[in-house]
C-alpha cells in the first residue's frame, strides 16, 4: 500500500503498524535493498522505506548536499504523521539518518547507523571511479548480475533497470560521484555530537572506513552504543543478516517505548 507523500513514488512501505520506522539505503542503493530486513522489523513498527534523491524512483530534486538528503527523511516523517521515528540507514544512509536526528530532533527517536564514519576528508572517488566503470554495463540478464556481483547478487539486483539493451543501474554514476565527493571534503562531527536520541552504531569486522571513528561515534553522541559484527563487508545486514538483526532488535527493544538512552 503506498504511502501518501510528496516524495512518492520514491517511498516503498514495508508493512506494519505504529511508530515509524524509516529504512534510508547507501550510495547506489535503493529502498528494496531492505525487503529482507523490513520482514522482522515490521513487529516493531511501520516500516517505511525511502529511494533517496538520485536513486531508484525518486526525482532528481535540487542539488546533492547531505543537508538536502536529510531534510528529505525529516519531510517523509513528517508527512507520515505518526510521531517521531526511528531512522535505520546502511552508509550514506546512516549519514542522513543521523544529520536528520541533529536537524530535526522532534522527529526522530532513534537512530541506527550502519558501517559509516563521520570524517573522510582526503578520500576522493577517484578510487572508485575505475572499479565501477570496469563492470560489463549493460548486464545480460538478472543472472548476469547475481553472477557478477557474487554474495551480494541479489543486493545489486534491485539496482538495475532493464532498458533496450540490457541491464543499467537506476543511479547515474556522475551523480553517485557528485555525492560521495561531498563527504571526502567535509566532516560530520558536528551532527553526530547534535544528536540527542538514542543511537547505535554497527561496524563491519572489515569495514572500509577509517579506523576508530565508529566506536568514537559513540562515545561522543550523547546516547550511543557501539557494536562490531565480526565476519561482516560493508553490508552488514546482508553479509552477517541474524547478527545485525540481534543487534539492531536489542537495540529496539530496550524500553517499552521500543528504545533505551543508557
């Protein structure tokens, strides 16, 4: 069932009743990346999903500022009118996840933060740039992609589109470029110390981002907790699936009211 919002049709719903839940995916993702997790996270709420501007079927609004990403979860929220929400973001998802929380803190009541750090300034696309552009685009088929991609096939398979020639993602990789290039010139220390809800950080064992940040990120939010999923990439609820739930679900259900400031 749709969700009635300005933002459709980049909003998926989940399913479920009660306080929302607001799942916000990473760089190249989109909001049915979660379909696995939105499964059990439904016993604990509305559980809504957001493709983020430049992804999946969301319109290309504005420009690529992580403030703008932000405000766009605090709108959904808002236009949800259900009460504060829990915001659950994988990487530049978990960036807006906590960038809304210091910006629009009567709407958020907890937040959780997957596999993202706060300050990766000197880190450039570049990096990235040759990897992605060896990928066989366009894709074959389906197949052609769960096959390339290995353990995360069925991740990247909801990335993709299928045009006249083949498969292509949805995002467009300039854009992608645009955006990450934001984050290796600025830092979010900032936002992270505004944040005033509680807030979970879960880090890959092999994690890509800088080390210590993540364990630092709780130290310095005013409610934070910190834990690393041993095993894990970078896709922490893909790669390591019942121990990111363990944690997530311990998370959730520390109070009545679903979340716990100790």
């Amino acid at each position: 069932m749709p969700v009635r919002s300005s933002l459709a049709p980049s909003v998926v719903d989940f399913g479920g009743s009660g306080r929302p839940i607001v799942l916000l995916h990473g760089l190249m993702g989109r909001a049915t990346t979660w379909w696995r997790v939105s499964r059990w996270l439904t016993a604990y709420g509305h559980v809504v999903g957001l493709d983020a501007r430049g992804h999946g079927r969301a319109r290309r609004r504005g420009s690529w500022t992580t403030e703008e990403f932000a405000d766009d979860v605090a709108q959904l929220v808002e236009e949800l009118d259900a009460g504060p929400a829990v915001l659950i973001g994988h990487s530049m998802g978990g960036l807006h996840a906590w960038v809304a929380a210091a910006r629009h803190p009567h709407l958020v009541d907890a937040v959780v933060v997957e596999d993202m750090a706060p300050d990766q300034r000197g880190k450039t696309v570049e990096v990235w740039r040759a990897y992605f552009e060896s990928w066989p685009v366009p894709f074959r088929s389906l197949a052609h992609v769960s096959e390339f991609f290995g353990g995360l096939g069925d991740y990247f398979v909801e990335c993709v589109e299928e045009r006249d020639d083949g498969y292509h993602l949805l995002a467009d990789l300039e854009d992608l470029y645009a955006i990450a290039t934001e984050w290796g010139e600025r830092d979010y220390w900032s936002y992270l110390e505004a944040v005033r809800c509680p807030l979970l950080v879960v880090e890959a064992e092999h994690t890509s981002m800088p080390a210590g940040q993540q364990a630092e990120m709780a130290e310095r939010a005013a409610h934070g907790r910190h834990v690393v999923v041993a095993g894990a990439g970078h896709v922490v609820h893909h790669d390591r699936s019942e121990a990111y739930r363990g944690a997530v679900e311990a998370f959730l259900s520390g109070t009545p009211s679903g979340v716990d400031g100790r």
